[in-house]
C-alpha cells in the first residue's frame, strides 16, 4: 500500500510539473512527452485522475497519520 501511495505521488507530481510548465512558457510538456499523441496524453491524465482518486482514499479511510501524536 505504501509502493502505490509513493508511485501515485510521483505521478501526480510529474503532471504537476507539465502542469506548471505549460502555464509558466506556455509548451505543452506533456504533449511533448507522448510524441503529441492525443490518446497517449489524455491516457495518462486519466492515469493522473485515478492517482488523485487513489491518494485521497489512501489518506482518508487509512489514515497513515494516525499514530503521529
């Protein structure tokens, strides 16, 4: 469960950062990672979507910071 929490993160940062470097110079990185395939990009933002959606179930019903008192 942890793996997949860590792989989840490294993910969602990595969207994070084409996210930023889209807005900041305005190059679409992510595009340019898939070669400017369509399907390609919006498979691994739905990829991006699941990791979110994974990451909030992670930290909500499992509760990773209970014994941090």
């Amino acid at each position: 469960m942890r793996l997949s929490c860590i792989i989840c993160s490294i993910i969602l940062i990595a969207l994070g950062i084409c996210g930023g470097v889209y807005a900041i110079f305005e190059f679409d990185l992510l595009a340019f990672i898939c070669f400017y395939n369509d399907l390609a990009a919006r498979t691994l933002t739905a990829i991006g979507g699941v990791a979110a959606l994974f990451l909030i179930y992670a930290l909500s019903v499992l509760k990773p910071y209970k014994g941090l008192k």
